[in-house]
C-alpha cells in the first residue's frame, strides 16, 4: 500500500464517526487527500467502493465497540427476545465475510504472497491470544510441506529464540485481532528490522502492525458473536497454503509421503 493509500487508510481507522456521517468530500477536506485517494483505497483494502467501506464502518461502530463480556450480554439479550436463530445468524455472517475475502482479493497479489513465502529460508506464524490456536493448525498443515515453518512460542521455544538470526531471506507471518497481543505487534516490528518480508492479518486499519508490514490483509470478521470470527481469517491461510502446495516441486510432494509414512509407522493414526 502506497504512502497516501495508507494515510486515508489511517485517517479512516482515526476518525469514524466523520467518515459515517460525513460525505466523501467532507472526509477528503477535512484529511487534505483527494476523494479520489479514498476511494482507492477503499478497492486497495477489498472493498467495491468507498461507500461500502463507510457502511462496513458504520456497522462495525454498531457490531464491534464494546468488551467481549458486553457482546455475550447482547447475545442473552437477543436470545430473551426470541429473535433469529443465532445459528442462521452466525452462519450467515460467516458465509458473507469469507465471501468479501474472495471477491475482494486481487488473485495476482495473492500468488506473489505465497510464492513469497513459498521460497523462504524460514517462515515465522506469530499469532497470541486467539490467534494462536489459528496458525498451530496452520504450523501443523505446513510441517507436511516443509520443515522450515515455525509457530512461534510453540513446544517450550521462546518468541525470541524463534525471531532470532532472521533476514531478508525469511519471513514473518503475523495474525492479531482486536484486542492487540502487544507481543506480536512487536514481533512485526522486530521482524520488519531484520529485513524478513513480513505479512500481518488482521481485521482492522487501526491494527499498529500494519505500519511496518510490507503485506497485509485486512480479513472480515464481522459476527454477532461474542468473540471475534476467525472463519473467514482461516479459509485465507488455508487458500495461501493451498497455493504454496500447488507450486512446490517433487521434494515437497516426497515430504508429504514421508510425513504421513513416519506418522503411521509411530502409530499416531489409524485408518477406519
């Protein structure tokens, strides 16, 4: 993202209210950049236009303010209330927002993000809180590929251990949602200092890790849950590993062989 793409993108994250109850051109005064910025900003970060970026914003004022405690209070209240079933309601929101991933991404951005990291001497996941049970399976799907992945903080390794001796030949992939685990914005700071191409998910502008990030994708997480929706974070990990699949050659393919040989013969699996 350009410099000015992601000053709208910030003023947008810094000033909600304006941008939901102000007109473009209001916004674009007030923020010094043309309207014209803003709405390519908005097709920049996966939206149709601007004015579905205001209305994502306006809802997230709604959907998303509040503590966790505060929004499992507003499922009992809907709940007392007789109202849809949270099941149709919950699976409709995650239908939708996997749906705005796949519209929204640009197919070639994508596949330069996994050959990327495809090529890489190490791969870094950092993810803490609820993210990090995210990229353990994401960890564990990428061990049958290749032996250079790692979770950091995993099996008794220290974040620090697993972010030492990175260079631009490695990279960093950073999960974080709100609220923001102060070690892996770090992380993204430390990982973006040693010259490693690091990538953050996230679900908000207002994420800090987006600053130093030389890719990032901002993920959908929309929901009337209580807690923040990663189904639409996880078919975007799965597809970028998908893609890293697709790509590698025979030793990657014997791996996947010899992983699932060794794990039968250790009597981990059974079949049936």
């Amino acid at each position: 993202m350009s410099a000015r793409l992601r000053q709208a993108a910030d003023y947008v994250a810094q000033h909600p209210l304006d941008v939901t109850t102000r007109s473009l051109r209001a916004v674009a005064e007030d923020s010094g950049l043309p309207p014209a910025t803003f709405s390519r900003m908005a097709r920049r970060v996966g939206y149709e236009s601007f004015a579905a970026l205001r209305e994502d914003v306006r809802q997230g004022i709604d959907r998303r303010i509040g503590s966790f405690h505060e929004r499992a209070e507003r499922l009992r209240a809907r709940h007392r209330a007789g109202e849809e079933s949270f099941l149709a309601v919950h699976s409709a929101d995650c239908v939708a927002n996997i749906e705005r991933v796949s519209r929204g991404l640009d197919p070639a951005r994508l596949e330069a993000v996994a050959e990327r990291l495809g090529a890489a001497r190490r791969v870094v996941l950092v993810g803490a809180l609820g993210s990090a049970g995210i990229l353990e399976h994401v960890g564990y799907a990428a061990s049958f590929l290749a032996s250079d992945w790692q979770v950091a903080g995993e099996g008794g390794v220290s974040l620090g251990a697993a972010l030492a001796g990175l260079g631009p030949q490695d990279a960093v992939l950073v999960l974080t949602k709100p609220p923001f685990a102060r070690r892996s914005i770090r992380a993204a700071e430390l990982a973006r200092e040693a010259g490693a191409f690091t990538v953050v998910l996230t679900d908000t502008h207002a994420c800090p890790a987006l600053a130093v990030a030389h890719e990032s994708f901002i993920v959908p997480s929309r929901s009337a849950h209580f807690f923040s929706s990663y189904t639409a974070t996880l078919f975007l990990l799965e597809t970028i590993l998908g893609m890293i699949a697709g790509r590698a050659g025979d030793a990657a393919r014997e791996r996947v062989a010899e992983v699932e040989a060794m794990t039968r013969r250790l009597d981990e699996v059974r079949d049936g």
